[in-house]
C-alpha cells in the first residue's frame, strides 16, 4: 500500500519515477512511428510513390491514435476496478508486447493491425499513472510532480529522435531496431511489481465498494449521473478538445513551414523540418516542468488562464514574425510552451476535480475522448490553410480556439490546497 504522507520520501518517488518512465516510452512510441513511418512501408513497398507511402503512414498513425482513445477510456475505467498499480503494469506490459510484435510485422496491413493493438495499450497509461502519481503525492507537491510526469512525453520524443539518428544509417530494416527499444518499459515491470505500492485512496475506496458501505453503479454512469461531476467532465471536454485539436494541427504544419523558409535561404529543408520537431518540443517540455511551479504558487484556475491567454499571444506573434528561420523557430519554441507544454494541465487538475472511486475513469474520458471530439479540426486544417493564405495566419485563427477554454474554465472550481475528493 501506498502511503499519502506531508513528505516527500522513497514512496513517492518510486511511484513518480514509474509513471514517468511509462508515459516517456508512451512518447517514445507515438514519435517513433512518426519518424520511421516513411522507412517502414518503403521496405514492404519499395516501389510506392510519394502519396502512397504518405497515406500508409497517415493510416498506421490513424490506427495508433484509434487504439490510444479505444484503450484509454477502458483502461481509465479498468484502473477503478481492479487498481491503479496493476493497470500501469497491464499497460505497460501490452504496448511492450504489441510493440515487439510491431518490430516483426511482415506487411503493411500487420503494422497497421500491431500499431492499433499498442494504442490501446498506451491510451490506458496515462489516466492510471496519473491516478497513482496524484493520489500518492502530498497535496503541497502533487502538481509539480504531476508537471514532471507529464514532461516524461517530451523526453520520449528527443529519445527517440536521437536514437533514430544513430539507427538510421544502418540499412533499410533499421526501423526495426526502434520497436526493438521500444520494449525496454517490461525490465521495469519487476521493480512496479517489487517497489511501488497500491494507492491507499484508491484501497479504501475499493474496500468499501466490497463491504457494500457505498452503493456503487458502473463508473461511466456515476460520471453522468451525478450532476456536478458531469458538468465538470462537459467543461474540461471542452478544454481537451482545443488542447489536442490545436496541438495537432500546428505540430501537422510547422514542419512544412520551416522547412520552405530553410530553402529560401538556401539551406535543407528536411533537416530544418525536423529541427523544427525538436524546437517546439523542447518548449513544451519547459511547459510542462514549469506547470506544477507556476500552478502551486497562483493557484490552478490562474495558471490555467495564462496558459491559455499565453497560446492566443503566441499565435499572435507567430502571425506578425518575419519569414526568416531564426524568428520564425523562436516562435516555434513559445508555441511549444503554450501549445504542447499547456498539456500539463490535464494531470494537475483533472484528478483534484473527481472522487476517488470514478477518478480514473473521469480523467481518462476527458483526456481520451479529448481526441475524439477533436478529430475532425486536424482535417480541417487543409482547409483552414488554403482560404486563409498561409501557416501564419492559420496558426493565430487555431491559437484563438483558446478563448472557448478561457470561457469554460469560468464554470470549473479553484482546487489548490484542497485535498483529493474521496
């Protein structure tokens, strides 16, 4: 059992170091497929032109965010049943499996089957990390803590950019390697088994759903019949939905736009494109590790406020910054912060905001429907972009999607220095 304590000690860190390793190779795996998607059909299609390899590629990360919002949800509901501790060992157990099978694939429609399966072993990761982390951790700590686990998806991404550097040269199979690593997180399965222990909160509140001291329904309909945590999960929906819509829209364009301002000054647009990559996530990750800080001393709500208010200000200057490459990658980097680091609020708030017994599964609905309910803006974008004349001006149009999260925030509690709802 895992003790909540005013301290910070051995307990607390094992549990945080856990998730954050699980939610690392989360990151570590979606950016991988991302990375050598291209090499991967074109070694079961080497004849394919340019738009067939794209659209397989597009296919097989299609079916990795399918399975990531499909286990998420099951998985968040799973780890309110039978525990937070043994569904982070589930999760990580399947995506380290699927994975090693993905390292295997012998076509096209078995990679795009395999990355399915991952995804929904790694949707089902982050609410139970989460869970674990909030419901561990003393209330005076609990957001920076939650800031860091969540800083674990930026270091995935520069882990395997780096590793894929070194990997690529060796050959036309060498994408292979990556799915390989991928299966590292089962070493730790051991030490989750040994080290970390049940959270306490979420014991008792089992323990009474066994004594039938609490009535309990299934956790969905809890969620919807009860009126105040309904409205809350409505209200933070709302929020995800921008958060996840935005982000992929302007991670889907940067690229590209980098890309043609390096070419205008002469220099390569590929190697600029992914520097872009590494820019914007190199600002989240400040965004995330300084969510908890920022959070803990003004309080959620405002933290919250200025995140969003520092996205719509981003699009801003992302719209009025020359098109030359040292500005415009500046930019890229606040953008990072406040469009990919602004993902932090999701951990530090959402577990303050729902009881004990539906914890999971309220934050894995909001986090993983989030996708869901934002699935049809990333297509969009292609529209966006062309009636709107460019990357800059859809940038600021997408960035301003903010101000709906600024007016659902207005109907969302403070929760600093409050304990976690039992």
């Amino acid at each position: 059992m895992t003790e909540v304590v005013g301290q910070i000690g051995p307990i607390q860190r094992r549990v945080l170091a856990s998730s954050f390793i699980g939610w690392m190779f989360d990151g570590f795996e979606t950016s991988t497929l991302i990375l050598v998607g291209g090499a991967a059909v074109a070694s079961f299609l080497p004849d394919a032109d340019t738009d067939v390899v794209r659209l397989n590629v597009g296919t097989a990360l299609g079916a990795t965010l399918a399975g990531w919002a499909v286990g998420g949800v099951i998985g968040s509901i799973m780890a309110d049943y039978v525990g937070r501790k043994k569904m982070l060992m589930i999760s990580i157990a399947g995506y380290c499996a699927f994975t090693a099978l993905t390292a295997a694939s012998y076509s096209i429609g078995a990679l795009i089957a395999l990355r399915f399966l991952t995804g929904l072993f790694l949707g089902s990761e982050w609410s139970t990390g989460t869970a674990l982390v909030a419901e561990t951790w003393p209330d005076h700590a609990r957001a920076k803590a939650l800031g860091i686990m969540q800083s674990g998806y930026g270091f995935g991404f520069f882990l395997a950019a780096g590793l894929w550097l070194v990997i690529q040269p060796l050959g036309p199979e060498a994408w292979r390697w990556m799915f390989v690593i991928g299966v590292l997180p089962a070493i730790g399965l051991v030490y989750i088994r040994r080290e970390v222990g049940e959270s306490r909160l979420w014991e008792d509140a089992a323990a009474e759903r066994r004594t039938g001291a609490i009535k309990r329904d299934f956790t969905v309909f809890e969620l919807v019949q009860d009126r105040e945590a309904r409205s809350r999960a409505i209200a933070t929906l709302v929020m995800s939905a921008v958060t996840v819509s935005v982000f992929y829209a302007i991670s889907a364009l940067t690229g590209p736009f980098i890309g043609a301002l390096a070419a205008q000054e002469g220099r390569h647009a590929p190697s600029w494109a992914s520097i872009s990559a590494l820019v914007y996530n190199a600002g989240a990750i400040v965004g995330y590790i300084s969510a908890g800080f920022v959070a803990d001393a003004l309080g959620r709500k405002r933290y919250m406020n200025l995140s969003f208010i520092g996205a719509v200000a981003s699009g801003i200057l992302m719209y009025f910054v020359p098109q030359a490459l040292v500005p415009a990658l500046a930019a890229v980097f606040i953008l990072g912060i406040f469009t990919l680091g602004v993902f932090s609020w999701m951990p530090i708030y959402l577990p303050e905001l729902f009881a004990t017994r539906i914890r999971a599964t309220a934050s894995g609905v909001v986090f993983n429907l989030g996708r869901l309910v934002a699935f049809p803006l990333p297509i969009l974008t292609a529209f966006l972009f062309a009636e709107l004349g460019g990357y800059q001006s859809t940038v600021l149009v997408l960035c301003c999607l903010y101000i709906v999260s600024i007016a659902a925030l207005n109907f969302l509690p403070e929760t600093k220095n409050s304990h976690l709802p039992s």
